[in-house]
C-alpha cells in the first residue's frame, strides 16, 4: 500500500511539473509573439506548412524542424500509423524522410487544414539556435554530400573560399578534398547577395519552418531534454505504455564548444547572425550568447 502511494505521488508531481514546464513555454512564445505583432502579422501561406505531419487516428500534428531529433520522431509517427500493438519504432526499416510513409497536412483541403489546425494535439521539438547551426553545418556542409554540394558548396567555395573554379563535378570535388570552412558558411548565410537562395530547412530560423506566432501548439520539446520530453509527450497523449520512444545519445554542446565554433567569427559577423536567429532565441526561451556578442 505505501509502495503504490508513494508511485502514485510521483507520478503526480512529475505531471504536475511537466504541465507547468509546458505552460512556461507556451507563455514565452505568447508573451514574444505579442510583443512582435507587425513582424509576425501576415498568415502563412498553407503551401509553407509542408514540415507538418498529421495522423488522423490520434488527431496528432506533428511539426518537424530539421536538425532536431525528427528522424525519431518521424518514426513514432509512421509507427502510429500502424496501429496497436504498435511496434518498436526503432525497428523501422522504412525511410523515414520518404513523403510515402507520412501525411503532409498541405496536401488536404483547405477547410480539412483549418479544422485540424483547430482541433488536433499539436507538437514541435526545438533546440539551441547556435547548437542547430553547426549541426547542420558539420551534417550537410562539412561532409561532403552531392546534393549539399551541388546546392550551395560549389557557389560558397566560389564565393568566399577562394576557388573561382570549383568542380561542377562531386566526385571530382571530393577527390580534391574540398571543404567548405564554417566561417564561409556563415558569410554564405549573412551575404545580401544570396538572400532568398542560402535558405535551406536544416537551417532556416525555426519559427520559419514551424509559425509559432499563428500555430497555437500544445507540446513543446527541446532537444536538450529529449528523452524527458518524448515520454512526457507520450503520457500527455495516453500512450507512454504502448509505444517505445527510440532513445537519444544525450549530446550536449558546452559553451566552451560553442565559443570555439563561432569565436573564428569577426564580432560583427556573430552580432548580424544573432539577429538572424533572434526570434529563435526569444520564443523558445534559448538564453541569449551575451559572451559571443560584447567585445
């Protein structure tokens, strides 16, 4: 008896904290949207919502940001629309990225967009604006991938790393062990001249991929938290105990790491990147880089 009393007290404090850890972060995004109404004003188009995923047996909305545990959580996803017993989602051995196995909430009707947007559990994970950046750096710039490399590579070596002539050929590039630096990358990212083609969704600013200010979410995860965060997700939908969540190395980025990577940067640089992902920081409660950005 006192076994099952003091299990079931924990479990209570734990809701407790999770609902009141939720509401702190709803609030902060309230609290930054209200207080940037003209720049956030206009709707999204619903062709931009194409990073939102649905699955109509749960009523469930899923948002995935690149860079933040989505090949996980895709698979619980594709998992649940499987049906209990559900399996293990660390088993899949589907593409998780393939649209086949996924329902994109842009490709129902408008009026089945709206409703659902109204009336189903919506979630996003989100992660340290600066943490996201070199991850996705290091995942699709430094290593070399033809697509990355074909995409934006060539034109940053062309632009700002000192190879007017980089191979138009990958294999030719790899074999001449090309890189592109992480300082080329961020002046890639910043240069007025490339605006509107440097975006790509492993970093473009979080709240470009999921409307935050427009899209009133229920649950929001951090990566940093992840594996509390997907059980807590899992309890506030009823299924901690028929899913398994597909458990994460928990890899954090000190801040002496952190000042590493963007100490190569002039200060002036690192203060307009800071501007970039700003609304990143403040809506998602991310401390601000004070040590990076004061002289």
């Amino acid at each position: 008896m006192l076994i099952s009393y003091v299990t079931d007290m924990s479990v209570m404090v734990k809701a407790r904290r999770m609902r009141q850890r939720q509401e702190e972060r709803r609030q902060q995004i309230n609290k930054t949207c209200n207080s940037n109404k003209q720049r956030f004003f206009e709707e999204p188009n619903p062709d931009l919502l194409n990073h939102l995923l649905v699955d109509d047996a749960h009523c469930l909305i899923y948002c995935y940001v690149p860079k933040v545990a989505c090949s996980n959580l895709k698979k619980i996803m594709v998992t649940l629309k499987t049906g209990p017993p559900y399996g293990d989602p660390s088993l899949l051995t589907t593409t998780v990225h393939d649209s086949e196995n996924l329902t994109f909430l842009k490709d129902l009707p408008k009026h089945e967009i709206t409703a659902k947007l109204k009336h189903y559990t919506k979630f996003l994970f989100v992660r340290d604006p600066f943490v996201r950046l070199i991850s996705a750096y290091r995942n699709k710039i430094e290593v070399p991938q033809r697509y990355f490399y074909e995409r934006y590579s060539r034109n940053i070596l062309r632009l700002y790393g000192n190879q007017p002539n980089p191979p138009a050929d990958f294999n030719l590039a790899r074999a001449s062990k090309l890189k592109v630096s992480f300082d080329n990358f961020i002046q890639y990212l910043l240069d007025p001249q490339t605006k509107g083609k440097s975006d790509d969704e492993h970093w473009k600013q979080m709240n470009k991929v999921c409307f935050p200010c427009h899209i009133q979410y229920d649950f929001i995860g951090h990566q940093e938290d992840m594996n509390e965060d997907s059980e807590d997700l899992l309890e506030m939908l009823k299924l901690r105990n028929e899913i398994r969540v597909p458990q994460s190395p928990v890899i954090r980025t000190s801040y002496e790491s952190l000042v590493q990577w963007y100490t190569t940067l002039p200060l002036n640089t690192r203060r307009k990147l800071y501007n970039r992902y700003e609304m990143d920081f403040e809506l998602f409660g991310y401390s601000r880089p004070d040590g990076l950005l004061e002289s």
